[in-house]
C-alpha cells in the first residue's frame, strides 16, 4: 500500500489530478482493473510498470485493503448539475457511490481522470465494459462536461476502522 499511496494517497483518497481514488471501489472491480494493467490490456504507462511485480494473491490483498476502509460523502451540491447524471445513478449510485461490484464509485473523482477515462470509454476497447461503451458514445460533449462537473464536486472522505 506504501507505494501506491504516492500518487492514490495513503487512505486511496487520490494524491494526483491524474489518480483516482481507491476508496469506494469494489473490490471486484480493482481486481478486475488492476489484472488488466498487469497483463498489458489497459494501457497507462505509470499502472503497467506498478502492476508488473503483482501476483494474483498479492492484488487481492490491496483489493481487501482499500475495501477495509470506510467512505463517507461530506459535501455534495445538487444545484451542480445533479440531473446530468440521472441515467448514471442506476450503476454508480445516486451520488456516486456505486453499489454494484462491477460498476466503480464515481463521487470525487478528479476531474481530469474522468476526462480521461470517458475518452478512452469512448474510443473503446474489448476490455471494456460494452455497455459503458456505449453509454460514453451517447453521451454529447456538453453532456460529459456537466456529469464530470457533478461527480467531481461530491467531496468523499475516508476513515481507517
Ligand atoms: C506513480 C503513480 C502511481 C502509483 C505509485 C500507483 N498508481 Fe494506480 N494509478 C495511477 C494513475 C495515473 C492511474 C490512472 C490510469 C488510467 O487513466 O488508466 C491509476 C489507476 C489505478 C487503478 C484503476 C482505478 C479505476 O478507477 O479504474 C487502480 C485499481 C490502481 N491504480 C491501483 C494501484 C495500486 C494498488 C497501486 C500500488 C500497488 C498503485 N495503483 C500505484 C498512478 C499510480
Ligand atoms: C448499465 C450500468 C452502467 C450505467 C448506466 C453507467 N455505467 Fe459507467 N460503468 C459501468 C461499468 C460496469 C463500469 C466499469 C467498466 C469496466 O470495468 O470496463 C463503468 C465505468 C465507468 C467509468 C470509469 C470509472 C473509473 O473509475 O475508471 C466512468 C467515468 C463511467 N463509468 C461514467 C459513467 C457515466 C458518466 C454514466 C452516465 C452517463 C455511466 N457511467 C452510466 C456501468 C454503467
């Protein structure tokens, strides 16, 4: 945990506009992501050199470490574009934290990851999520624009039990 707390912070709230958090995700989903980076089908320079040394009882490890910890929303404004994100409260939650394993907690992730990340989403992959996929090619530009504004007003917290 030492290592990734650099750029995840050392309670998986993230260090870095490029990071994401950890805290929230499911540990399904971090394993599934962290497997993917390892074995080379999502590409992102700085995750495919980190994921390298890790083996499978390793990454559920971390998965079981980051899903220890306790998340709680502490500010969120609905007035910022709350609506914009209707049709995606039914897989990531009202907030954006999700209660679907599969489907990762989008609250207070930065800004500049979910950009990112919908691009990618968008230009696609078979790695990916179809129905994200397609999801994120439905989506106009100003449309991403005002989810990603939303998500990523919602300020999350995390608490070591
Ligand atoms: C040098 C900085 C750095 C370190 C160290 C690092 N990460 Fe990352 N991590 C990133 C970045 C940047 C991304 C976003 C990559 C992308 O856009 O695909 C990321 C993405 C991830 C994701 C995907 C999350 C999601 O929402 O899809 C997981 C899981 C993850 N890291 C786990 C770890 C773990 C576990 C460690 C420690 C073993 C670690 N990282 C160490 C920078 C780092
Ligand atoms: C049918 C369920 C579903 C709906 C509805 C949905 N998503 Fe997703 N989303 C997923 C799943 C599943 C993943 C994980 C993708 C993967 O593992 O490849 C995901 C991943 C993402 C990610 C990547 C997050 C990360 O941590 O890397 C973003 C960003 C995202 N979704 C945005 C949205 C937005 C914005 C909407 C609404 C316009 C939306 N999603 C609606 C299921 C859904």
């Amino acid at each position: 945990m030492k290592h990734c707390a650099v750029c995840h912070g050392p309670l998986g709230i993230s260090a870095r506009p490029d990071s994401p958090n950890l805290a929230g995700l499911s540990p399904n989903y971090i394993v599934k992501q962290l497997k993917l980076y390892r074995d080379g089908h999502r590409e992102h320079e700085l995750m495919n050199v980190v994921s390298q040394g890790l083996d499978d009882s390793k990454i559920q490890e971390l998965a079981d470490w980051y899903d220890s910890l306790d998340v709680e929303v502490t500010y969120w404004n609905p007035t910022k574009n709350e609506q914009a994100a209707q049709t995606c409260s039914a897989c990531h939650g009202l907030i954006g934290i999700s209660r679907n394993p599969q489907a990762p907690t989008l609250a207070g992730q930065p800004e500049f990851y979910l950009v990112n990340r919908l691009r990618a989403l968008r230009e696609g992959g078979k790695h990916l999520d179809a129905s994200m996929v397609a999801i994120a090619n439905h989506l106009s530009d100003e449309e991403t624009k005002k989810i990603i504004g939303w998500y990523s007003s919602i300020r999350i917290q995390a608490y070591r039990p």
